[in-house]
C-alpha cells in the first residue's frame, strides 16, 4: 500500500515536470524558474566595451585571483561588493581594472551557471528513468502480490527495492527543488557586482 | 574654505528632516518595507498578509493600501503607526487596485474571477462588481473619473468602462499582454504598456484609438528581455518612464515624440515605480536583486541602491513629509 502511494507519487512528479516544462526548447528542464541558457553581457552591463578584456583578464594574475574569491558563492555578498570597493580605490588604471574584473566575473559566473543548468538537466533525465522504472516495477509487484501461488519471498524483495528506489527518488526531487535557486543566485550575484564596479567607475 | 565647510555642516545637521516615506510591497517575504528618503533607509518591515503585490496610499496619506493576493483581501496599514489595523472586501485574489482622484472610490482587480470589485472608501464597504468578461490586468481611472481603464491579457486590450454606468464603452486592441494604463496628467493621452509585445502604445481616449506607440532597443540584448511594466509620467508630462522588466533598465522617454532618449540601468526585473512628492527622484522595484532603485530625475541617472524584501512588487510614496 506504502509502496504504491510512493509509486504514485512519482508518477504524479514526471506527469507534472512535463506540464511545468512550459517551453518545449528545453523539454529536459526541471525547474519552475525559466530557463534563460545565458546572461546577456547587456542585461548586467552599461559600461564602456569590454574589448580585449574579454580575452586579457586571464593573464592578469591579480585580477584572476580576485575573480575567483568573488565568484565563490561561499563568500558573502557584501563582503564581495567590499572588496570591488577597495580593489578599484587603489588601481592606478581604474577604468582599465574595472573592465577586466568584470569580464573575469562574466565569464566565470557565466559558465558556473551553465554547469549548474547542465547538472540540472542531467538530473533531470535521470528522474525520467527512475520514474519509468518505478513505476514499471510497481506493475511487477502487483502481479507478484496477485499470483497463486504467492512467492512471499519475491514480494518482499521486490517491495523492498521498491521503497528503496522511491526514497532515492524523493531526496532528489528535493536536492533539484533547492538546485532551481541556484543559477538566480548567481545572476544576482553577477548584477550586484558589475553594479558596483560600474558606480566606481561613474 | 575650511570655515565654510563647517558652518555648511553645521546646516546639514541642523537642517530639519525632510524625507519622504515610501512603502514597496514583497511579494515573497510577505512583507512591506517602509523607506524614508532622508537617509535612503528601510526604517520598518511590516508584516502583512500572503503575496503581497499592488500598493497605494489613501489620497489624505493616512493609510496604506495592500492588496494581499492569496488571502483574498485588501489590507489596511495605518501610516502613523505603521501596522495592519483594517481589512477591506475583495473578490478573490486581488492583484492591483486604482482609486479615483477623489479617494472616495477604489477598483479592484481580481485576477481569478473576471470582476472589478468597487469599494466606498470611507464606508469601507463594498458597492458592488463589474463583470469585465476577462481577467484583469492593469487599470487606471481617468483625471476627470468618469472612465474606468482595464486592461486584459486574454483580449490584448484596453478596455473603456464607463464609472456611472459600470459598463464597458470601448475596447482598444494593444500588444499582446497589456500590463500597465496611465494618463497623462492633462488627459490628451492615455499610455499602455505590453509586457509580450514589448511596446508601449499610446491611445487617444477621446477617438479610442491607437495614435502611436514607443519601441525599445537595448544592442546585445535580446527582444524578449525587453518587457515593459511600470510606467511613471511626470506632472509637466514631457517626460515618461517606462520599467522594462528582466532587460533591467528603465527607458526615459520624450512624451512629443515618443522615442526613448536613455536608457538607466536599474535593478533585475525592474517592475513598478514612483515619484517622491517633490519629483526630485523616482524609485523602482527590482524584483530579482530584491532592491530599489533611487533616480535622480533631472540628472537621470541611479544615485542609490536600497535592499528590500524578497521579489518587491509594488512602491508608493506618501503624499506629504514624514511626520
């Protein structure tokens, strides 16, 4: 009984992720938050061109260590926005340093997220199998539970695997529910310090 | 020099407090964040009811309107003692509501059952509903009153009602999901914003007809990143700003001949806004960097930032000096 209202449950999880992926481009995605592939450098940016910093950032070693403190979402957000603050108060080129920094966080925040959004659909898939499975398996069992004679045996490995396989199933719903916040966290990231880097440039 | 500097400190700090108050709904922390204008502070949270999302200050600027969505209800905030100290009738799941230049008579807009509730402001009292046949989006009511403006995202347009009557006159087909009405202050024009169609289109509402219509371009991003919402114009009318959602900007538009002369980069998913009083600055809700944005309106460009609640919704502004 158990068993089959977890089975059902999952079913209900594939039939709703398939209404809820509303835009048929990405049929694999799970999340309830649209999915925009990448952020436009325009949506975050009023700056000058970046030009050639797109590309040079990288060989500035100072700038690519900053770039990877601040792009780490286990460092504060506002202690991030500090440190554009002095970083920037006390570069000699400042216009200069500003455009590097922020086509640093470009590219890093951007493809941080584009293996957030792969991992997502990847997971995704993966659901869409373990709920075919499941619910195969529920099929399994039923007929297990109405043979005669009854293999009692079966029945309760196969109900076991079940629970097993369900709870699984369950947990990562909930990893991907959390997950689905992910990439908005780093898009507001993203805007709050080009946000920064561009009032120190004003 | 250095004596002018101190006395000119001297001012400031004796200078008396001249802020405005503003309220900004969440329309997920189920909050409403009050801001003074003096320092650019949230000086309170208050909590309200669930989802949170149209905002407005009664005429006389004692209380606070707050159409609480998913409670079914309006909420009543007092602006002195800035708590929940009423509940007006709704239909269900009021999104926004627009009163009368008088503030005797409110319109409520409710999103699931295709009625525009009217409610006595000063009996607090229900008067009645006009069925609109379509789910409502935004409204406005004429300077003169005597016009209701719905519009619908089922039809894409804008639909005339007549206040006396309750019935609707005329219907004026826009771009594809009309968000937001607003007059012009003198009447001549009425604007609507589409979020889809990504155009604001100006209706003469003596003719009912679309007589132009204001198109953005931001290079590098693209169209459907451009979604206008919010629309403020100022009381000259020479100016309009128009929120345009996730492009995260705000387009500063010449009303004669409606093309766009700046755009500011704001907030994410820029979505209401309002004048202080003095029209000195214009503030903004970003429902996605959970902030406000602070225009200086002649200078036209962003001065502040503010953090609010979770996904700010809605914004007005009290119609004096703070107490």
């Amino acid at each position: 009984m158990m068993v089959r209202a977890l089975a059902l449950a999952a079913l209900a999880f594939t039939v709703s992720t398939a209404a809820r992926a509303a835009d048929p481009r990405y049929p694999n995605w799970p999340c309830a938050q649209a999915k925009v592939p990448e952020i436009s450098l325009a949506a975050v940016w009023a700056g000058p061109e970046l030009g050639d910093a797109e590309s040079k950032w990288k060989d500035d070693s100072k700038i690519s260590a900053l770039v990877a403190r601040l792009a780490a979402r286990k460092t504060p957000l506002d202690e991030a926005e500090k440190s554009v603050k002095e970083f920037l108060a006390g570069s000699a080129d400042k216009t200069a340093n500003a455009k590097l920094l922020f086509a640093g966080l470009f590219d890093t925040l951007n493809a941080q997220r584009s293996q957030v959004m792969s991992g997502l659909e990847r997971v995704s898939r993966k659901q869409r199998e373990a709920a075919d499975k499941i619910r195969a398996e529920t099929i399994q069992l039923q007929a297990l539970q109405d043979a005669t004679p009854r293999d009692d045996a079966k029945v309760d490995a196969m109900s076991n695997q079940l629970i097993w396989e369900t709870r699984i199933f369950e947990d990562r719903r909930k990893v991907v529910r959390f997950v689905c916040e992910v990439p908005t966290a780093i898009d507001q990231r993203l805007f709050a310090l080009g946000r920064v880097i561009q009032q120190e440039m004003e | 020099m250095l004596r002018a500097g101190l006395l000119s400190g001297l001012v400031l700090a004796a200078a008396p407090a001249h802020g405005f108050i503003a309220y900004v709904s969440n329309e997920k922390s189920n909050t409403v964040s009050v801001i003074d204008t003096d320092g650019w502070t949230v000086t309170k949270t208050i909590k309200v009811g669930q989802r949170p999302r149209g905002i407005e200050f009664t005429r006389d600027g004692k209380f606070v309107m707050v159409a609480v969505g998913d409670d079914d209800s309006i909420q009543l905030i007092d602006a002195r003692t800035q708590a929940v100290v009423d509940t007006l009738p709704s239909g269900p799941d009021p999104e926004l509501f627009t009163q009368d230049a008088a503030g005797k008579t409110l319109y409520v807009a409710n999103e699931n059952d295709n009625t525009v509730t009217v409610i006595d402001l000063e009996k607090r009292a229900r008067l009645g509903d006009i069925q609109v046949g379509v789910e409502p989006e935004g409204m406005t009511v004429s300077p003169d009153g005597k016009t209701l403006i719905n519009t619908s995202e089922t039809t894409n347009m804008a639909h005339f009602i007549d206040t006396a009557s309750r019935q609707i006159v005329a219907n004026v087909l826009v771009d594809a999901r009309p968000r937001f009405a607003c007059y012009k202050h003198d009447a001549s024009e009425l604007w609507v914003s589409s979020e889809i169609g990504g155009t604001v289109s100006i209706v003469d509402p003596g003719k009912h007809e679309v007589i132009g219509k204001v198109t953005f371009e931001i290079p590098g991003l693209r169209k459907e990143a451009i979604q206008p919402v919010g629309i403020g114009m100022t009381k000259d009318d020479k100016t309009a700003f128009v929120a345009l959602g996730p492009a995260n900007r705000v387009a500063v538009v010449d009303t004669a001949t409606h093309k766009v002369t700046k755009y500011l980069l704001v907030g994410q998913r820029v979505w209401h806004m309002a004048f202080t009083p003095d029209e000195k600055y214009l503030l903004t809700t970003n429902g996605v960097s959970n902030d406000v944005s602070v225009i200086d309106v002649a200078a036209q460009k962003v001065i502040k930032t503010i953090q609010v609640g979770e996904l700010p919704w809605g914004i007005t502004m009290a119609p004096g000096i703070a107490p």
